[in-house]
C-alpha cells in the first residue's frame, strides 16, 4: 500500500497546483473585467473535481486499513491514541490550508455589479466555439467556356474571314473550246472586340491580416465569378456595347424553332430534328447538347403509354446522352433552352489576358481607411466562325 499512498500524495499536490494557480487567475480576471472567463471557470471547477476525487481515494484506503486491523485484531499503539484518517491529515495539512485561503469563498473581495451574459454586461466576455470552414454553395462542375477553343491574342481587336455563298457551277465542259463553268464564293469580314469583364470587392487590412485564408477564399470567389459572368455571355450576350453575342442570340445560328408540345417524348425528337439540321449545313461531328438541369429531368423521367420510363432504368439511371451525343447539363442554360453542335470547330474564345487578381490600396480612400479594394477581371473576344455549326431551339413548357 506504500506505493499508493505515495501516488495519492502526488496527484494531490499535482491537483492542489492547479487549483491554486487557476484560482489567481480568477481574481486576476474578476479584478481586470468583472468576471471570470468561461474557460477560467471550468479549469478551477475541474480542479476541485480532482480534489474531490483525491480525498476519496485516501478515504477508501483508510477503510481498507481500518478493515484489515480489525481483522488481524492488531492492537492500538495506545489505548488512548487516536490515530488521524489519511482525509483529516489532508485538511489539517499545509498545503490544503494554503489552497484553502485562495478559494472563491475566501478570495479578495472585488466590488461587481450584477454580471451575465447579456449585450450590456459580460456576454462579450464569454467564449464561443467558431468553426474553421467557410461554408459556401459549390461550384459548377463545368462551364460553357471549357466547350469551345481557346486561342491566345495579343491584339485589341480579332477579325475573321467567314465565308457567306459557295456557288458551286462544277459541270462537265461541254466540249473542246467550250468556256467551263464559272463558281463563286463571297466572304465577310467580321471582327470582335476584346472586352474586359471584371469586378471588385473591398475589404478592410485588418481582417485580412488577421484571417489568413480569407485572402485567398475571396481570390477565389471572385474568379469564380468571371466564370459565371462567361457562362452568361457566352450563351445569352446581347452584342450590345461591351456584351459578346452569345450563341443563342447570334442570328446565323441555325433554330430549329420550338417543340410541339411539353412532353420528353416529343422533346427528344425535337432533339433529334436539330441535329439533323447541323448535319443539312454538313456538320457531322455533333458533340455536345447543353441543357438546363429541369429540362433534362423531363427527359429522363418520360414515360410511354403504359408507365415504364423509356430512357433510364430507375436503379442504373442512363448515360448522359441523346442520340450519340454527350449532354451538357448547367444552369448557364435558361430553363426552355437548348443549343447543341460541333464546339471544337464552330466558335472560339480569343484571351487577350486571362482571369487574374490585384489587389491595391490606391482606389479612393482607401489608404485612409485602412482598405483594399480586391479587382479580378478577364480580357477576351468570342466569336463564332462557323454559327451553321450549331442549331438551337425551344422546348415547349407546360402549359
């Protein structure tokens, strides 16, 4: 029993340490603020647990000797001795009468007024757990961009030369010295400008000192942004002032009109008729269909005439395609909308300066109020070469 008497005595004044210690800083704090903090209180609450819980280990090895004297019938050292518990010792010991004078009970007395955690008393002062993530809607998992070419440009401006009319007059000479037939082809010059799309968020010095990661959260944020506003333009850009014009809008893009009712059935083959109308104008490699995510539901959830879904097994579902050709499923796509072709051969995205981020001090005042103002922008052209290589259309919605 030496050695667990010689463990008690260590775990209390290990624990009696941490009491006195976590009591002055108690009063440090009353004295400083009014009130102990939250933390204060539990390290000292646990203190007095690990008190509490060392007087009753030497209580119970005080039972354990009493009862093996009594059965050993082991004689008292005097009849009128009176031997001390090992619990009495410890309150009529030094260390616990030091400890005793720094309790709650006992401590300087600091004047306080009525303390809790409300807004106008010590709620400041009272500690909250804050999650490290920054909780955020995900991103899109593709964009329009990522569909067409992308070429480098060093200039202002891109022109292209489209052709309008192949008159194709090829025929057999009619016989030696007879003029051969005469062919034509006319040409367009069409150029696109570069434009810059940008935007910009302010922030003040402090925060971004003092939150790491916030930096690079709005970085990002705001690139993500320019991708959104690319989805936009590149589908739905009205051409007007610094707006592309977007594929849905550019008048040479063939339109296959709308379907003849709100139904998957009649959708898909609405589909269809549109790529056969890229394949009229002689374009074969259709590779994408881009749909908006309602409008693709309605598809896979048509049914025929007896209930059973024609286009997906309910517990395998189906491969992302119509026809041969892969879907594009984005809310870039208005809800009614769809446009399908050959994306690697009909438009393409001219970059002057890809998507970058500055940051300065010198926008208005903020070197005077201690903020930054956060600029990401993008310069680009878009332009469809080849507009017969796509085909657009409506899909009926319910009425």
């Amino acid at each position: 029993m030496s050695e667990e008497i010689k463990e008690i005595k260590s775990a209390f004044e290990s624990t009696s340490n941490e009491l006195k210690s976590a009591l002055i800083t108690m009063q440090d704090e009353i004295k400083s603020k009014g009130s102990a903090s939250k933390k204060t209180n539990e390290r000292v609450f646990k203190a007095e647990q690990g008190l509490d819980s060392v007087v009753k280990s030497a209580q119970n090895l005080e039972d354990r000797l009493t009862e093996l004297e009594v059965k050993t019938n082991r004689p008292s050292q005097t009849a009128n001795a009176v031997r001390k518990s090992l619990g009495q010792c410890y309150v009529e010991s030094e260390t616990y009468q030091e400890v005793k004078s720094t309790t709650r009970g006992n401590s300087v007395p600091v004047e306080q007024k009525a303390i809790s955690d409300g807004a106008g008393s010590a709620g400041a002062l009272t500690d909250q757990m804050r999650v490290p993530n920054i909780f955020r809607n995900p991103n899109r998992p593709m964009f329009i961009r990522d569909l067409v070419n992308h070429v480098p440009t060093m200039d202002s401006a891109v022109e292209i030369m489209r052709e309008n009319v192949f008159t194709n007059s090829a025929a057999p000479q009619a016989g030696e010295l007879v003029l051969k037939a005469e062919s034509d082809i006319t040409f367009s010059l069409e150029t696109y400008k570069v434009e810059t799309q940008a935007h910009w968020m302010q922030a003040s010095r402090q925060i971004l000192a003092d939150v790491n990661r916030l930096r690079s959260y709005i970085d990002g944020r705001l690139m993500y942004g320019l991708d959104l506003l690319f989805d936009a333009q590149l589908l739905s850009g009205d051409g007007t002032g610094q707006n592309f014009t977007g594929l849905l809008v550019d008048a040479g893009v063939s339109d296959i009109g709308a379907s003849a009712a709100e139904s998957g059935t009649v959708w898909l083959e609405h589909i269809r008729k549109a790529i056969t109308q890229c394949q009229l104008f002689e374009y074969y490699n259709i590779n994408g269909i881009v749909l908006n995510p309602a409008d693709w539901e309605t598809i896979e959830i048509s049914t025929g005439s007896d209930g059973h879904f024609i286009w997906a097994s309910v517990p395998d579902g189906a491969e992302m395609r119509l026809w041969r050709v892969p879907v594009v499923v984005t809310n870039a796509m208005p809800q009614g909308s769809f446009i399908l072709g050959d994306w690697t051969m009909g438009a393409t995205l001219y970059d002057r300066e890809q998507k970058n981020v500055r940051i300065s001090e010198s926008n208005g005042t903020d070197f005077v109020k201690n903020a930054v103002t956060i600029l990401a922008e993008e310069r680009a052209a878009f332009a469809i070469e080849l507009p017969k290589a796509f085909t657009k259309g409506t899909l009926t919605a319910a009425a």
